[in-house]
C-alpha cells in the first residue's frame, strides 16, 4: 500500500510540471542569406519582366542574316510566380510558325547568358508531332532590355536568330 500512494504522490506532484511545457518546434527553421536584389540578379530581371507587354514589332530573319518585318499583333504577361505567356495573331507571313508568338508556362530565367527556358509549353499546336523541336520545353529564349522594350529572340540549334519579337510595356 506504501507503494501505490508514493506512486500516486509523485505522479500528482510531476503532473503540473508536465502540463506547463510548451511544444518546440520539431525542425528549426533553415537560416538562409537575403535574396540578392542587384542589377544583374535574377530577382531584379524578375522585375523587369514583371507586367503586361504588347508587341511592338515581329521581325523573321533568313538563314542568309536578313530581317524581315512581318505583321502581328500579341501580348506578352509575367506575374510574380514565374509565369510567362505569349498570346499573338500573325496577319504578314503564314509560315511561320505560330508558336513564336503563342507560348505559355513557367519560366527559369538567367541573368548571366540573358536567356530564360519554359519549363512547360502549351498552345494551340501542342501536338508534338506538329511542333518544331526547337520550340519544346527545353527551348531557350535570349532577352534584352532596350529602354522601355523588351526584345526576345528565338535562335536555332545551331544559335542562328530565327525571330526578334520587341515588347512594349502596356500602359
């Protein structure tokens, strides 16, 4: 009987200090540096692209080097979680290729080469049968920012520019 009552005493005196611990976290939070925000990081190029963009100028150029200008019309929109779409019409040349406008999904962008790289294409013509290989997930696009424009520029394999699409921020 001494027994059970010295249980019970001491189970009674231990009870309260049990009952006042708080729980800790079971994984400590990772501590991780500032996000870089300098001119050339990818944060501030994020920036830059953020927003709504409408095509200023659609250019086709020749495997001998030549720009031509062709007729389109097209919107271009970036939002903060990395997605970037493309919505265009091109009136001037009908063979060209209708994904050089019409594109959309996530984006990796790199500041160092000036390039990004869907991660996701869709569009009308997703069938891969029907799509040049070059303009697959995997393809990279090369940007510059000229004043208030945007210019992209589609290269082939071999690096040869293809098309030069140049953006204006909508107002």
């Amino acid at each position: 009987m001494r027994r059970t009552t010295f249980v019970l005493i001491a189970v009674a005196l231990a009870l309260p200090l049990l009952q006042g611990c708080k729980a800790a976290p079971r994984v400590r939070p990772v501590k991780a540096g500032d996000v870089d925000t300098g001119a050339q990081s990818t944060e501030a190029v994020r920036r830059q692209f953020l927003g709504t963009w409408d095509l200023a100028s659609l250019a086709v150029t020749s495997p001998a080097g030549d720009a031509t200008p062709v007729e389109a019309t097209g919107r271009m929109q970036y939002d903060e979680f990395g997605n970037l779409s493309m919505r265009g019409t091109i009136t001037g040349n009908q063979n060209l290729d209708s994904s050089v406008l019409n594109v959309s999904g996530r984006i990796v962008i790199d500041p160092v080469t000036h390039t990004f790289r869907f991660q996701a294409v869709t569009g009308p013509d997703t069938d891969a049968r029907r799509i040049d290989p070059q303009l697959d997930a995997a393809h990279v696009r090369y940007y510059e920012f000229v004043g208030d424009q945007l210019k992209t520029t589609v290269k082939d394999a071999k690096g040869a520019t293809t098309a030069t699409a140049t953006w204006k921020r909508a107002s």
